[in-house]
C-alpha cells in the first residue's frame, strides 16, 4: 500500500498534537515579579490608572470545587435546594461549566483546596470530613478524579490555579506527620507524572491558624514548601508556596523558600494597610523579588475608588476575591458556601468580575 506525502505529513500532525493535548498546553513559569504564562507576561502590556497590570494574577477563592463530605451525620447540611440532596459530582461539574465566564472576565487562577474550606465561610468546629487525604495520607480515588476535571479545563482555557493541599480543621483526619508527608509526595508526583505544568501549589490555607500538625505550622512550613519542589528526573519542578492569616506577614522561612509569596487581607478593613503589608513582606530578611498574591480577601467595596482588590494592584500585588453566604441570603451568594452557586449572579459577584475586567482590560 502506498502513502502520498501529504497523507503522511498529515498523520504526523495528528500524532504530534495528540502528544500536545496529552501533555498540556498551558504552562505558568515565574521571572522576577511577574507571572508568565505560556513565555508570555500575564496581563501583556496593560496598565491601568497608571498602574502595571503586566504580569499580575487575578483570582478568586474557589475552595469547594471538589467538595464531599464523609461523615453521615453532616452531609445534610449541603443539600441543594432544588433537589434536597447532596452531590459532589454535580458540584464540580458546574464549577467546571462557569470556568470560561470567569476567565473571560481577566480571571486567570483561583485556589481550590484538596480539603476545601469552612462550607459555613467561618466556622469554629468542622464535624464534617473533607479530604481528598485518608488517614494515612493516601490520595482518595474520587477527589482525584474531581480535580482532573477542574485542571485539565484550567489547561484548556490558559489559566493557571492554586492548588492548595490542607486545611485547618481537617488536617487532623491525617493521623500523623508521616501521613502529611505522605500526602504531599503523593500529590507532588501524580501532579509531575500528569505533567500539569499550569498549577501554582499552596501547601496550606493560613499555616499559622490551628492546625494540629508541627510540620503544617509556621516554624516548619518551609520543610513542606521543600519537598514539593523536589524536581523530576528531567529537571522540572512544581511552583510553590503557603500563606498566613488575615493581615499577617510571612515568616522568613517561607519567604527565603516560597517561589511567590501569598497573602491574606481578611481583617482588613483599610485599603492602605493592603499596601503596607507588601511592603512589609518586601522588607522580611531573605526577600528577593518575586509576585506577591492576595487570594483571599472578604472585602469589597468594588464601586469605590480605593479598596482592597485596587490597593493591591497599586502596590504591584495580585488579588483574590473571598466571598461566603451570609446570614440569610441565598442560594445565589457566595462560591465558598456549600451547596456553591458557581455563576455570577449576585451583586458582589458582579462587583468584582466587573472591576477585574476594567483592571485587566478583558
């Protein structure tokens, strides 16, 4: 049998785009300050209101995108309203519908959390078990396959999530230190065998608020931060990186070994203090320039000139949206609460898409 040039050429195509689509196609690479994505700055060429917006990573908090819960006498609390039962596949199915809008608005990351956060927004107790970890550390089959969605659509559309690992108040279902390590080499190596090169790591949500865990706290982050960027044979490696509390400054251990430095502006309620605290986290000995994020802040005010996402931006800092259902609203409100309405359809949904769109020029 024989084959015409073009045929052949053309079966070439086909195989090596194959290969492409297996690989992934969106790459997130760090250079000083600024994030690149696919050996292009973020945001390329755009200011606005005097302010560089090049290279800048617009997110939101989107925890509970592979939400579950495992213990029998709290799941009913997630119930959605329509069909008075609980699913978690639903959940990241529709997480997944609404990831185009988002991003079409200048949203290029977001932070899901493989033990997600407080379905409440706040809460003191978490009788709930949310973990994409068992006891051992060991990854759960079906968490798995509820991230592989969100990230290969994230692949898809060019944007570059954070992906973080634990949570206070569901750290302690991991039965020891052994298992956290356990659960980061885990993640680490599936992540590298996957070949996900569009995902930014956050080992845990606010390191210094309550987990049971010593290697999880302040003092010994950095010991996990380490270990996540232990490279593959070829030589590539993860991104990396935890935050604080509201309002608090990194420690200089996290600081000296983050690949970017994430912040918190829960608390704060004056925008200038948003910019004091890039300062401050530019003055921590060991400092050296890299991007500093917000992606998490429950403030808004986005019809004001100065709020916290605008005074982030003039410091040359990204920002994150953080938004939860509060008392008596509805179904709608918030993308932290559970069951989570992921469209934009509330008014401070809206704020913030709004203004993310007129900073980044979408």
């Amino acid at each position: 049998m024989k084959f015409t040039a073009a045929f052949l050429i053309g079966i070439l195509f086909f195989a090596s785009s194959v290969c492409l689509l297996a690989q992934g196609k969106t790459e997130v690479e760090i250079r000083g300050e600024q994030f690149f994505i696919n050996g292009k700055p973020t945001y390329e060429g755009r200011t606005w209101k005097g302010n560089r917006i090049e290279g800048l990573l617009m997110n939101s908090r989107m925890v509970q995108g592979i939400f579950d819960d495992l213990n029998q006498e709290t799941i009913f609390n997630w119930e959605y309203p329509d069909t008075k039962t609980w699913d978690a596949d639903r959940n990241t199915s529709e997480f997944v519908s609404h990831m185009e809008e988002w991003n079409s608005y200048g949203m290029l990351s977001f932070t899901i959390n493989l033990q997600g956060g407080s379905p409440f927004g706040y809460s003191q107790n978490q009788p709930w078990i949310n973990s994409a970890f068992d006891e051992k550390g060991k990854i759960r089959k079906a968490y798995l396959a509820r991230l592989e969605l969100i990230l290969d659509e994230a692949d898809r559309l060019g944007m570059a999530p954070i992906l973080g690992l634990f949570y206070f108040g569901q750290d302690e279902n991991l039965e020891d230190e052994t298992a956290v390590i356990r659960a980061v080499t885990g993640m680490r190596d599936w992540l590298l065998k996957k070949d996900y090169r569009n995902v930014l790591i956050e080992i845990n949500n606010e390191c210094n608020i309550r987990y049971d865990h010593a290697i999880l706290q302040p003092e010994r982050v950095h010991e996990l931060i380490e270990l996540m960027k232990i490279p593959t044979k070829s030589g590539r490696r993860l991104l990396v990186s935890t935050s604080y509390g509201g309002g608090a400054i990194p420690l200089e251990n996290v600081v000296r070994t983050s690949d970017y430095i994430l912040l918190h502006g829960n608390g704060v309620k004056d925008p200038n203090r948003i910019k004091a605290m890039v300062q401050e986290t530019q003055s921590v000995a060991g400092y050296a320039p890299k991007p500093i994020v917000f992606n998490e802040d429950d403030h808004f005010n986005f019809d004001q000139d100065l709020n916290n996402f605008t005074a982030a931006v003039s410091a040359y800092a990204s920002w994150g949206y953080f938004d939860y259902r509060m008392k008596e609203e509805g179904f709608s409100k918030g993308y932290q609460s559970v069951p989570v309405d992921w469209g934009i359809n509330s008014e401070r949904k809206k704020g913030f898409f709004r203004l993310m769109k007129e900073i980044t020029g979408y």
